[in-house]
C-alpha cells in the first residue's frame, strides 16, 4: 500500500473543501438551519410527540441522515468526474498508484467531508431544539459507515457520468426524494398499513431509522435489518467498484 499517494489524493480533495467553506460547508448548514426554523419551530411548536419526542428533536436524525447522503454522494462524484473531465485522470492511472489507493483517497475524503458536515449540523441544531443521544457510540459508528457508503455510491456516479448533468441527476431526482418520502419528518407507523408496505421498499427508510434509534432508541424498522440493508448496499457499491477497477469501465476511455 502506497500510504504517500493515498495521502496525496486524500489531503488534494481535503483542500478543495477548505478553499470553498461557502459552498461545501455553509450553504448545507444554513439549508438545514432553515428546516429547523420551518419545521422544527414554527410547525414543531404545534404538534404533539411523535414517538415520545418532541417533533423538533425527532427530525434531527433526518435532516443530519439528508445532508449527509447528498453530500457524501455530490463530494465523492465530483471528485473523481472533474480529473475525467481535465484529463488529469491519465496522469493518475499512469502513475504507480493502485486503483485501491485511489478509491481510498477519493472515498476517504470525500466520506471526511460528509462526517465533518455531519458533525457541524448535529451541534447546529442543539441552537434550536434540545435533544439526548441515547447511543453515542452506535450513532458515530452508523455516521460514519453511511458516509462511506454514499461516498462509494457517489464515486461509482461520478465514473459512471459522462456530463454535468448526470452528476446531479441520482442526488436530485432519486435521493432527495426518497429521504423525504422516507420518514426524515414524520414516522412510518403514521402513514395508513398499505403505504406503509410501499415505504418499506424505499431504502433509505432503514438508513433513517436505524440513525433515530441511535438518537432515541425508537426506529420504525427492526435495527438489525436496517444494518444489514446499509451492509448489504455497501457490498454492492464494492462489487460495482470491482468491476470498474476490473474493466477500466469509463476511466481508460
């Protein structure tokens, strides 16, 4: 393992974050900042407990669960799409670096960002609601595999794009949507027994629920399914990574 390179491209991506602090930073957490204002204060202060929580605090895990998949999939993606698109991506294929040293530097930066983003909106909003994290160790742990996670997936997007427009196509049209249709503002048990089936098909369902129980030990789905859901999607963004890696699929052509 080229610990150098892997250095290099980690801390390379790490600084693109710090010279956009605007962009990559403030602007997701103002964003968040708002839906606690809107949803949190103004409707929160209206509705009774959900679960045995107040509304303010139990859209937390939500709103953290939202920008962390959008980011870690926007961050991951652009990063390995912009060198395609320069054409710099040849200078690192032909250099003594391994695909796995790449995808650990893309990835891990990529996922760094996410968590610090994370982090940042988990303190934001004890500004507006009060809240205790009843699993501290778990919530850390389910942070920073859903980042990894989405950051593989936004990684195999941005191999995958041929054009701008695709990078914002998965974030904007599947996975903004599916965390507002899974349970980042209300719960599950909620909706009337056949939309609650259909929930279950969306899979960010259980990346959400299993993040509340972490927070407050009530989930809508059984926490050991929704494990094994995040699990079971990060082998296959591995499988699908192999297969790049193997073929060459959209980065030596």
């Amino acid at each position: 393992m080229n610990f150098y390179a892997v250095k290099a491209i980690y801390l390379f991506e790490l600084a693109r974050t710090w010279r956009t602090l605007l962009q990559s930073i403030a602007t997701p957490v103002i964003s968040t900042s708002l839906y606690f204002v809107v949803f949190g204060s103004a409707i929160g202060s209206s509705m009774t407990q959900v679960q045995g929580v107040s509304y303010g605090a139990f859209i937390v895990p939500g709103l953290i669960m939202l920008a962390l998949l959008t980011e870690s999939i926007s961050n991951a993606s652009f990063g390995i799409y912009m060198p395609k698109y320069s054409g710099s991506i040849y200078e690192l294929l032909s250099a003594p670096v391994s695909y796995v040293e790449i995808l650990f530097g893309y990835v891990g930066a990529a996922a760094t960002k996410s968590i610090i983003l994370g982090l940042i909106i988990l303190l934001t909003a004890r500004c507006f609601v009060s809240f205790e994290i009843a699993h501290p160790v778990w919530m850390l742990a389910f942070l920073v595999l859903t980042a990894l996670t989405f950051s593989l997936f936004g990684f195999i997007i941005g191999v995958w794009a041929d054009g701008w427009e695709k990078l914002q196509i998965v974030p904007a049209l599947i996975v903004t949507p599916l965390t507002f249709l899974g349970g980042a503002f209300y719960s599950i048990s909620m909706l009337p027994p056949a939309w609650q089936t259909v929930t279950l098909f969306n899979p960010v369902v259980y990346l959400i629920s299993v993040f509340r129980w972490s927070f407050f030990g009530v989930a809508d789905v059984n926490v050991a399914l929704s494990l094994a859901m995040i699990l079971g999607f990060l082998l296959l963004c591995l499988l699908a990574v192999g297969f790049i890696f193997k073929t060459g699929y959209r980065l030596k052509s």
